[in-house]
C-alpha cells in the first residue's frame, strides 16, 4: 500500500495486536475518522489464516518464528546480588502477526478479580474501577455458556468452555483429586470469584481461534475506505514538532518514510510500546542521553514496573489413557484459583491448572504439566534499548521472585503441586511426576520445525517402549535429575530449584502504568494520554497500573474497547 505524503491520518495506530485490531475496527466506526494500523508481521485477511494461527493448539503459532518476535529474549530470575550476573537469557514469544498475541496465545478469557480494577482506580486511574470497566468486558464477547448481568451475548469475541463430560483423562483426574479433597466447583470463573475449580473459558468458535484480527477485523471492516492496513511494517520513532506528536517514522521493505497524523495509538505490547517511546525521546532523560536520543518528555516510568505472573511447573508422563485424543486440540480444559493467606496478598492469589499436551511435538504429547503460578505477583523488571541497536528486540529484565511474597507463595504452591501429585486419581494418570527444570536442549526441541518433529517423534516412540530409557530422557532433558523427594524434604533445595526454573506465563504488563499527575513513575493519565506531550495514547496492556489475576489477553482487549471509547467520546462532535 502506498502512502502519499500529503496524506494526513486522524489516527495511526502502531501494532495490530490484541489491543489495535479493537481500537482501528472501534475507530474506523465513525467514518469522519481516517484510520491506518501499521503492523510488524504479516496480515491475512479473514479465512486466509495460516493452520498454525487457525488451530486451538497454541504450541504451533506460539512455537513459529514466523509469527512471534524470533530475536526477543528475556531474563527470568533476580541478578545475582554477590556473585557475576551468570544469567541465561531464554525465547518470550511474542505475537509478530495480525491479532498480536491473541493470534498465538492460549486464549484462555478470564477478567480476574473486582478487586484488580478497584485496585486500578485507587492508584490513580479514575474511571478503571470494576463498575467502569465491566461494560467493556462485556462488550467484548458472546458468551456461549452463561448469560445474565456479568456477560455480554453480541461482542465479537465468541467464548466457551468444554464441560466435565468432554475433558480428557489427565484433566478428568486432576479434578476428580481437587474435589476429593474438598474444592468447590465454580462453574463460571468469570462471575463467581472464589476459590475452587472450574472449567476454563477459552476463545474459539467451532473449533477455531477467535483472535482480534478475525473477531474485530472482519471483512466487513476491511471494506471501510477509512480504514487502512499496511503490514509488515517497523515504527522507528513517532515524530514530535515541539512536543505535540505530526506523525510516524516507519521502516518498510528496507525504506524509511514518514506518515503524518494527528493522533499516535501505541499497541506494540508491554515490551515493545516501552522502547518505542524510549527510540522517541520518552522516558527517563538520563537513560535517553546514554542512548544519544533527544529528550521530548522526561518520564521516569517508561520501561519501568514491568510485571508479569511468575510460575513454575511439575511434569507428567501420562499414561496411553489419559492423554489428548487425537480429535481434541486444546490442551487446557479446568483450574483452580485459590489464596495464599500470606499477609499482605488478596483472596484468589494464586493459579493452578493442568495442561494435557506440554509441547507442539511427540515428546509434549506424552508430557502432561501441572503449571503453577502467582496470580497477583509484586516483583517488578523493566524495559530498556539495545544500546547498539534501539531497533533490535529491547532487554528485558523481569526481576522475578524478587519479592518476597512472590517467592513464599511459590513455595507455598509447590508444597500444593507435591500434596496433588500424590492424589490417588493423579498417581493413576501418570508413572512418572517430575519437577520440571528445562535444559537448553528442550528449549531448542520448543521450536515449530520438520528437524524437532522427526527427532521428537523417535524420542517419543522410545519413551512408551523403555522405561529406563524414558527416565534417563527425563533426567537429561526435562528434570536436571531432581525428583519431588528432592524439593519436598530440603527447603532449600526447593527455593534453589524456583530460582533457577521459575518462568513468566507470556503475560508482560505495566511497563508504561496509568496515574495521577503528581506520580512521577505514571506515563499516562487515565485517559491513555502520555504525560508531557500532545497527540499521543497507548491502549494495550503496558498501562496497566498492576497485573490482574487473570491471563492478560481479555483484560488487555477490555482495555482497548475502553481507551477507544475515550477517544470516540472526546472527537464527537
């Protein structure tokens, strides 16, 4: 697509996310508003899609290089206080395709709790408390399962659950040892808000994903000659006459060009809308006079309080029975929210759920996992520049268990996994119970490719003939020769063992937070506006004053209806 020079924009939104496709189809509504979404990755239009977008096994797209940031790496754990920082960086998959992360996540659609958004508004963002923001959770999704007052029934986000009569033998047993230990069923996570288990709602239609391209991009939109979408495209930097945004510097096929506008909505995602703020001369002013880039606002925040969900796992070699049919696709059906009780932590802090299929490959469809992890975290990282290259993927630190209550309740929910795992319905679902600690060999098996299929699928065949030969796979591969006894009987093994394996859940937040003026870390009001200059919003999860419990991907499409409802409110005439 070829853009004149003349040509003046009302709106460029940067990233064609989970958050941009909503706010460019919500936009584009009003047809007075010329509207350009400028994505990374490829574009396909409605029914075009890839199988490994299409498929309800989000290993396959989450697992491509095609579709995620390939180059973007993050480190998990704290930096080592007294000893040289010998920490490995390893692959956060990022969507790199139209629909962002919805296109390759899990799409797990839970809101999380009341108390998250009350949570919000009482740190500074007005009008995010839960009353304000359930309308736009329901305005987002068709509810499949529930009606009544707390779900929507004419969004286009199509929502549904898979009950207790279809889940799997992995799932079926894991739930069957919840409630023999006294777990309430919940039936519907997204309006009963206590502890127990329940199904999980999951965002597909008729065994399809349901991603913001194809539930908000439809083909009706792309008709709209207001609308414009050009893919496969790098924001260098937005540009600023004095402070007040003119448009954006873009990379496209090797040629940069400039696109004028007269508003920037940044959707790049809690990693990269940070660094292309800092390539634009937002952010700290001493960071930025490192860098050799202009300061156009001095915002302390930028790039800063990044958080995330810290978890860590336990492995299952499942027996023949108790694995994934070949005509199931989804690999998570049931979870369970409980609470810690530790002080200073909210009711339904903490996550629990089984996964069926632990990879994409032969071995993955052997290994079933039961993920733990912290749903209302405090560590917090932070985002910064290459500082030889601002346009490679930026450093990521997320400072993980740096907090000490994150720390103690995933000891806490080890000790649960451990309680579990020796659950008579368990035991009968599995003959082998591992901690999981993943050796740079399995990450490399993680990656979608012809090579890692044909390897795996011999180490699978293997793994049902030989018992011995699966435990020393085990060992090698996925256990680093730990077994549950290990952890359970030395706490210091155990806090030595979250430490080394503890991972985040693809649930990057909070790294350009919401807050009222006088908080010298907020990078926007409440209104998405970047503080000290003019022209220029965010709506995706980055602005996130603090994590929800909940996967970030309804959260972060509730945020962008929100945000897209402010700007259509403020441009009426």
């Amino acid at each position: 697509m070829e853009i004149s020079d003349t040509k003046i924009f009302d709106f460029v939104i940067v990233g064609g996310g989970s958050a941009g496709c909503v706010v460019a189809a919500r936009l584009s509504q009003n047809p007075r508003n010329t509207v350009l979404l400028v994505e990374a990755g490829e574009d396909f239009e409605p029914g075009t899609e890839p199988f490994e977008i299409r498929d309800t096994f989000a290993g396959s797209a989450h697992s491509s290089p095609r579709f995620t940031w390939r180059e973007q790496k993050v480190f998990w754990p704290p930096r080592p206080s007294n000893s040289p920082d010998d920490r490995k960086s390893v692959r956060y998959a990022q969507g790199r395709v139209i629909g962002g992360g919805s296109s390759v996540n899990g799409m797990i659609s839970i809101r999380g709790l009341p108390s998250d958004y009350d949570g919000w508004r009482e740190a500074g963002a007005i009008g995010w408390g839960w009353n304000d923001v359930l309308p736009f959770f329901k305005k987002q999704e068709t509810d499949r399962d529930f009606d009544g007052p707390l779900h929507g029934q004419d969004g286009p986000m199509a929502l549904q659950r898979i009950f207790e009569n279809d889940w799997p033998g992995f799932t079926r047993a894991f739930i069957d040892g919840a409630r023999a230990q006294g777990w309430t069923d919940l039936q519907d996570k997204n309006a009963n808000f206590g502890d127990g288990f329940f199904p999980v709602a999951v965002a597909h239609n008729n065994g399809m994903r349901t991603s913001t391209a194809t539930a908000y991009l439809t083909k009706e939109v792309r008709k709209r000659k207001n609308l414009s979408i050009i893919a496969e495209t790098h924001v260098k930097k937005v540009i600023f006459t004095g402070t007040k945004v003119s448009g954006v510097c873009v990379i496209q096929n090797g040629n940069e060009m400039d696109i004028k506008a007269k508003e920037i909505i940044i959707s790049s995602g809690a990693l990269h809308t940070p660094a292309l703020l800092l390539r634009s001369g937002i952010g700290p002013a001493e960071e930025l006079y490192q860098y050799g880039i202009d300061v156009i606002a001095d915002r302390s925040g930028v790039g800063k309080h990044l958080m995330e969900h810290p978890g860590v796992n336990f492995g299952c070699y499942m027996r023949p029975d108790f694995r994934l049919p070949d005509h199931l696709r989804l690999p998570m059906y049931a979870g369970l929210r409980w609470s810690s009780h530790i002080e200073g932590c909210p009711p339904g802090d903490m996550y629990l759920i089984p996964m069926n299929k632990s990879f994409w490959h032969a071995i993955g469809e052997r290994i079933g996992l039961i993920m733990l992890w912290v749903n209302k975290s405090y560590s917090t990282g932070q985002v910064k520049l290459n500082p030889f290259d601002h346009m490679a993927t930026p450093i990521v630190d997320f400072n993980l268990v740096s907090d000490e209550r994150d720390m103690e309740r995933l000891k806490l929910g080890t000790r649960m996994m451990i309680k579990f795992s020796k659950q008579p319905e368990v035991q009968a679902s599995a003959s082998e119970i591992f901690p999981i600690s993943y050796s740079d060999r399995a990450r490399r098996y993680a990656v979608y490719n012809r090579i890692n299929q044909l390897q795996t699928w011999v180490g699978g065949q293997v793994m049902d003939f030989s018992s011995s030969i699966r435990r020393l796979l085990i060992n090698k591969l996925i256990a680093d020769n730990l077994s549950i006894n290990d952890i359970e009987e030395d706490e210091n093994i155990m806090e030595a063992w979250i430490k080394k394996t503890v991972l985040g859940h693809y649930h990057a937040s909070c790294s350009c937070h919401m807050g009222r003026p006088n908080d010298k870390m907020a990078v926007t009001d409440h209104c998405a506006r970047v503080y000290g200059v003019e022209g220029l919003r965010i709506a995706d999860a980055s602005i996130m004053p603090s994590v929800p419990c909940a996967n970030t991907n309804f959260p972060t499409i509730m945020v962008a209806e929100r945000v897209s409802s402010l700007i259509l409110e403020e441009s009426a005439p």
